[in-house]
C-alpha cells in the first residue's frame, strides 16, 4: 500500500475536502456500484473494493466468480478457544484478499447465538460476548496488520434472520452494555477495526444505522472509535436522520437514500455541511489505511492460490481441530488405521456441507467429500460407501463436471441471451452451473435467457433435472418437457440467497441435451442447472445403509443441516435434523458392531440417538477440505480437541431466548443479560457451553488466583495429562456471582498441549470487562461483588472452585 506519514494526514484529509464542493462530497459517501466505493480523481482517492467473505473472499459475484478458498466457518473456528488461530485466519483472508485485488473483508460477524434457532449463527463465533469479542480482536488483527480492511459486524443485535429488514430489537440498557456491546466494545479497544458495519434492525425503536445513541455517543464518544461506520446494504431508509445519527456511508450504490436527498437537507438547513465533513474525514482516513488516499495503492497481489498444497494443508488443520468429540464411549475414538471395514453412510457423507447459505457463500475449488476423505485415508478395500435418506426440499446446481458446454465441450454451461425481438444479444460460456441475474449485469437486458449444457454420465442413469431460480421457465431434456414457475422467498435478497429450485427424475443417457428458458424477471436472482444422479428413495436408503452396516465393524454415519436450515434469511423452527435421518441413525445401530455419528452441522442439532451411540465427532461446516479433515479427525491424526461455543438444548423450546419471531414487529429480548448458559435453569442441557473430550484425560490438581479488590485478573492452575496421547486442553474459568440474580459468566480461559503423565501450569488472564456491572441511573460501571471462581473443562464439568473477596 502506498505510505503516508500519519501526523500529516489529518491536514492532507483537511486540504481534499477543502477542493470539493458539497455534491461531491456528497457522492463519495454513498458506494460506486454493489462492492466498490467511487474514486475522486481530483484529490488523488482511488476505488476501494470490498468483499463478503467472513470465512471466504466472495468477490463482487454471488455465483459463478472467482473460485476462493473456503475456510472453515466460524463457529468451527471458534471451537479452537484461540485468539492466535483466529489471527491465522485474518492473515490467510488477507492473502486471499490480496489476490482478488480486495481492500475491505465484510467481517467477522460477532452477533451472539442468543437463540439455537438463528439462520445465520454458523458465520458468527459463540454465544459468549467475552470469547466472541477475543476471537474477533484476533481476526482484525491478522487482516489489519497486512493493510486489508475489516468491518465488524452487525452493529447491533442482528442475532435472527425472522423480520430481520424491520424488527425492533427491544433490549434493556443494562443487557445491552454488558451482553451486546460487549464483543464490538473489545474489538474497538484491542484491535481498533477500520470499519464497523451497522445491522437493519431497529434497536428499542430506533434504526441501527441512524441510532445516536450506539453510534455517535456509545462508539464514537465513549470509546473514541476514530473508523468508518457503514450501513448493511440496502439497510439505509433516512436521509437526515441517519446523516445525523452517525452513520458514514451508506452501502450499496450509486443509487440510495443521500446523494441529492442529502445535498437538499444540507442546503434546507437539516443536516450541518461539518457533519458531512466529519464523514467524509472518515471516509478518507479509512482509504488511507488501505492505501487508496493518497493517490493508486501498489500493488497487493500475492501468489495464494486456494488449491496449493499449503493452502489445503492449513485448511485441514483448522478445520480438524477445531471439531468436538461430544461422546466417546470406550475410547471408540480415534479408529484404528487398520482392521476391519468401515461402513460410511449418508447424504451428507457424498453431499458434504462445507459452508452455509446466503451473502457470505463463496465459489471453492473444491470440497472433498466425508466418503471420499474416508476412503482416501483408509483404502477402498477398507471402505464402504452408501447413500443416505433425503435431506433437502430443493436440489442443488449440477457439480460442473457433471455438465458441458454443448458448443464448446468445456465443463459447465452455455448462457444465450435474447432481445424482445428474439435477436441474440450475446452467449457465453459459464464454467460453473450458476449465475447472476442482475440488472446492472450483462443479462440485465435480455428478454429471455437459456441455460443450457449437455449430460456427462459413464452410463445411461435415472438422473434428476432440473432448474434453480424464481421465474418462469421451460425445461426440456430427453423425454422431459416442463412449464414451471419458481417464486422467491420473502424478504430482500430472496432470490439470491435462498433460490427456489426443482427437479425431475427421468432416464438419461451422457450428451442428453438440457435446456431451461426463463423470461425476464425484475429484481436481483441467481438461476442454474439441476442435473444429478436421482437419489434412492429413504426406504431404499435404510435398507442399503443397514446392509452395509452389518459386513462392517465399524458404521460412521453423517448427518447433519443443509443451507436451507443454516442460511442468511430465514431462522429455524426446530432443532430437529431435517429428513429421517433419525431413523436412519437408529437403523444402524440396531445392526452395527460399533456406531460413530459425525454431525456436519455449524449449529446445535437434537440427537434423539445420543445414549445409542458409541461417538459422536461434532464437525461444523468444514470447508473445502471437509473430508480430509473429518478423517484426520476421527483417526487421529489431528487431535479434534475443540470445545462448544454453544450450548445445545436437548429439546426444542430448552433455555433462555428461544424466541426468534417478533410480535407485531418487536423482538423482545426477554432473558435479558442471561443468555445461553448464563440463563440456563432447571434439567441441564444436552451438552454445556465449553464442553470437549479431545482425546486425553485430564487430573486438575491446584489453582492460584490472583486478584484486585475482589476481581480477578489471572489463574495459574495446574493439570495433568492422564491419558496416552499428548493432548490439548483448555482450561476454563468462571465467575458465579454469590446473588441469585447474577448470571455466571466467562472471565477467562487458555489451552496447553501436554504429553501424557505430564503436569503443566497453565496461566489463565482474566479479563476484568466481565467481571463489572452497569447501572443504569449512574451510566457507570462497578465492580461485581462477591464471586467464587470455577475452574472447568466446560460449565458441565468443573473441578475447582475459589471464592473470591475483598481480600483476594
């Protein structure tokens, strides 16, 4: 990036607004076009360009763009307990941005998992503001520190998708101060992120991106936050309002509610032409740091590649050890590198989830399936692989290499775009099976549009064809003709982040030709190919899985969600697992020798199964490399020694803040400051926050706190590794205030790789920021009084306790 001398930018920021008249100050505080934020020639500001991607750089296409390397997601990456995993991550996100000529990753996301329903909890880290906001820190830290931009996010309360464009998020001011701001107020402090993006919900009735109190009094006043605040995209709805309310730029553009509004409410005398200063200080300080102010940044570019050997060993890493063994009955785990067969079974074993659904997809080179990570590390002659019931309502685009180009014979599709008049406009090629749809896209002018390609099959099958997609289409392949229309979801973006698709199951034979015609369609959409081997049926499913299951000595089933349950856009109405895959599960077990469940789901899941079972590998959504690290996991090769950042109710309605479904358009936070496990009460839950095997087994012998007028700033305690194997633990401690009414919380926690029989002394900080309370008649803070301290390898399993007092 370009150098600056930094006590000589404010008179350089000063000197670039004094050139511009007040349209074009006015211009450059509203983006360019969807990801990019214009230029001004005249005081040297180039483009800057930003980029979704909390676990992945997307680019400025949903679908069909640059392929990227796919990260685990953050929940996984938070089960590490690891601030400096998290700071890889930044930096291998910084490469990847680099790469793409990206200066701004849209991220990290540190809204909490108030509730187990939440749509869009596997992008952020816990349910725990103290290790979400430490994760976060981490994450900027490794972007920042190789000049790519962060902008934290959603500021604040976006914990639900339901109604998430209007609800009102009504929260007491003492929950808002200790729970919320809490993960945004540590970021701000300790890694001091470029941007901040605000949410699109109301916050106690007030729009989050013209909210003076959090923005201008809270986050610039209070904690002399000197950023960038943008808005969500398209979440702006004021002009003056949010103007004065704090917010710098409004997201995306050209087009949007400031622009000649703004200019108007300046010249009318409602907004201040030094308000429209301060942003446009902001602004330009903000470009300054990513080396676009002054003048063109040099050049970013590195040679990341998402495929190369490191990059995909790095990724396994991560992912592997960042999974849960939630259940491990006699040391079922790991498996043996030899022995007898291994059955694996389940739609999510072929179809692996490696990500969730919505803004933050990204386009992978490729993600290794559980069967084949299995099968590669243990041997075709070891492994036997079966499909699993149905798991989703609407079929996925068609892999690449399962079409070609009918003119070109390339893997993917051919893209022809007509006139009203029939003229083509233009075909293209397209290397994947999905794209966008846009108006400000090469296809935004076309009448009509085919999608078509042709079957690449080793032998004649019945295949399932099909559309993705709202619109009106017809879809014609070997004996198939079809007139259908596919409706968005609700809500903005319901096109393109959750597509409506269909298929239909028919024989075909390789080179069968597929065409889907659609009209015109306003609003943004994503359209593709469905084009599969038809699945069996779930009867069929069972019967296969349990037959294999019997010649086995071992049966791994995999189960899991999908994106229509984990998704941007829409939370869950129940933590079952979607299909029979239940059953599924008790079938096996009632035939197999031994039964390993692994569970490729980023949230909590109910598991009707788990006293049946002999393991259960907790395995998120692992990223490109799923299936390798699944198997690096379960035998051992990589320790999965992460611990839940969630606690997983055991049933439905279970816990505090269940609720994501607002009433007459308000969202009541009702617990209060007792989320998750700060709130739970009465049956324990299935597994606690914190909860982890690994695979060692631990003794805790002794602990020495230190502590200041009853507040504890470190922990030295000491364990011992029991165990066979050399094994990472993470030492956790917990205040548990001696009023009812305090809920426990996290103050602290550190890991240890130990070898076995040794005994190391782990060194715990404690952060005081959760040992305080705000009152809100003082709008101050004081300390908590009268704690004990628990010492636990996770809220279900503590081994020390401490009472703390004045004398500590």
């Amino acid at each position: 990036m370009t150098g600056y001398d930094e006590a000589e930018l404010p008179s350089m920021i000063d000197k670039a607004i004094g050139v511009l008249d007040l349209a074009r100050k006015v211009r450059l505080l509203t983006g360019a076009a969807m990801f990019a934020l214009p230029a001004e020639p005249a005081i040297g500001l180039s483009e800057v360009r930003l980029s979704d991607g909390p676990t992945g750089l997307r680019g400025a296409e949903l679908a069909g763009g640059r392929k990227s390397c796919l990260l685990p997601n953050a929940t996984l990456l938070a089960q590490h307990w690891d601030v400096g995993v998290a700071e890889q991550v930044g930096e291998l996100l910084a490469d990847e941005a680099a790469a793409h000529e990206v200066h701004v990753v849209l991220g990290p996301t540190i809204n909490l998992h108030r509730s187990p329903l939440g749509g869009r909890l596997f992008e952020a880290f816990s349910e725990d503001p103290l290790l979400s906001g430490a994760l976060a820190t981490g994450y900027v830290r490794g972007l920042q520190a190789r000049g790519i931009a962060t902008s934290p996010k959603h500021f604040l309360a976006n914990e639900s998708e339901t109604e998430r464009f209007t609800v009102d998020c009504a929260i007491d001011e003492r929950t808002v101060r200790e729970v919320y701001l809490l993960p945004f107020e540590m970021v701000v402090a300790d890694a001091r992120p470029w941007s901040v993006m605000a949410s699109y919900n109301q916050v106690n009735g007030t729009p989050a991106s013209e909210h003076r109190e959090l923005i201008e009094n809270v986050l610039k006043g209070e904690w002399g936050y000197d950023g960038l605040v943008m808005s969500d995209w398209f979440a702006t709805t004021s002009t003056a309002a949010s103007a004065n309310g704090g917010l710098d730029l409004v997201m995306p553009g050209p087009d949007g509610p400031w622009g000649e509004k703004l200019v108007a409410a300046v010249e009318a005398g409602d907004v201040a032409e030094e308000t429209i200063d301060e942003h446009l200080r902001r602004l330009l300080r903000f470009a300054a740091r990513v080396g676009c102010f002054p003048g063109e940044p040099a050049s970013k570019t590195t040679s990341a590649s998402p495929d190369s050997p490191q990059t995909r060993e790095r990724l396994r890493h991560l992912a592997a050890g960042g999974m849960t063994v939630l259940v491990n009955r006699d040391n079922t785990l790991p498996l043996a590198t030899s022995g007898g067969r291994v059955a694996v079974i389940g739609r999510h074993a072929f179809d692996t989830v490696a990500q969730g659904g919505g803004s933050a997809q990204i386009r992978p080179p490729h993600v290794v399936s559980i069967a084949d990570g299995l099968t590669g590390a243990l041997g075709t002659e070891r492994v036997s692989a079966v499909d699993g019931v149905e798991v989703r309502t609407r079929p996925l685009a068609a892999e690449p290499g399962a079409v070609r180009d009918p003119h070109t014979g390339e893997s993917g599709m051919r893209v022809t775009a007509w006139d009203a008049a029939g003229a083509v406009l233009e075909s293209r090629h397209v290397d994947g099976t999905e794209i966008e749809a846009v108006e400000d896209g090469w296809l935004g002018s076309a009448a009509s549009i085919e999608l078509s390609a042709e079957l690449v099959l080793d032998e004649p099958a019945r295949t399932r064809i099909g559309v993705r997609g709202p619109g009106r289409w017809e879809l014609t392949a070997p004996g198939l003709r079809e007139e259908l229309e596919l409706h968005r979801a609700p809500g903005p973006g319901g096109g393109l982040h959750r597509p409506p698709a269909r298929g239909f199951d028919v024989e075909q034979s390789s080179g069968a030709r597929i065409s889907a015609v659609t009209r015109a369609d306003s609003g943004m959409r994503i359209i593709g190919l469905v084009a599969a081997p038809a699945p069996p049926t779930d009867d069929e499913a069972i019967q296969a899985a349990t037959a294999a299951a019997r010649e086995s000595e071992v049966a791994v089933v995999v189960v899991g969600y999908t994106q229509e349950q984990e998704t941007e856009g829409v939370d869950k109405t129940t933590l079952a697992l979607p299909g029979r895959q239940d059953e599924l599960v008790l079938a096996v077990v009632a035939v197999a020798e031994r039964t390993v469940v692994v569970v490729n789901a980023a949230t909590p899941a109910l598991m009707p199964w788990i006293d049946e079972v002999d393991a259960v590998l907790w395995a998120g959504l692992p990223g490109q490399e799923a299936g390798d690290a699944v198997a690096a996991a379960l035998l051992g090769e990589v320790e999965p020694a992460g611990r839940l950042v969630t606690t997983f109710p055991a049933a439905d309605r279970d816990g505090p803040g269940w609720n994501t479904t607002p009433t007459d358009g308000v969202l009541t936070y009702a617990e209060g400051g007792a989320v998750g496990y700060r709130g739970w009460r009465g049956r324990d839950p299935l597994f606690w926050f914190g909860h982890g095997l690994g695979y060692g087994t631990w003794r805790y012998e002794t602990v020495e706190p230190v502590a200041e007028h009853g507040i504890a700033t470190n922990a030295r305690v000491q364990v011992t590794n029991t165990g066979d194997r050399t094994s990472r633990e993470i030492v956790q401690v917990y205040a548990r205030p001696a009023d009812p009414d305090e809920p426990i919380r996290l103050v602290g926690w550190a890991g240890a790789i130990v070898e076995p029989g040794r005994t190391a002394t782990v060194a715990v900080p404690c952060d005081q920021r959760t040992q305080r309370r705000w009152d809100p008649d003082t709008r101050a803070w004081s300390p908590l009084p009268n704690t004990e301290l628990l010492i636990a390898r996770g809220l279900g399993d503590v081994r020390l306790t401490l009472p703390l007092s004045e004398e500590n």
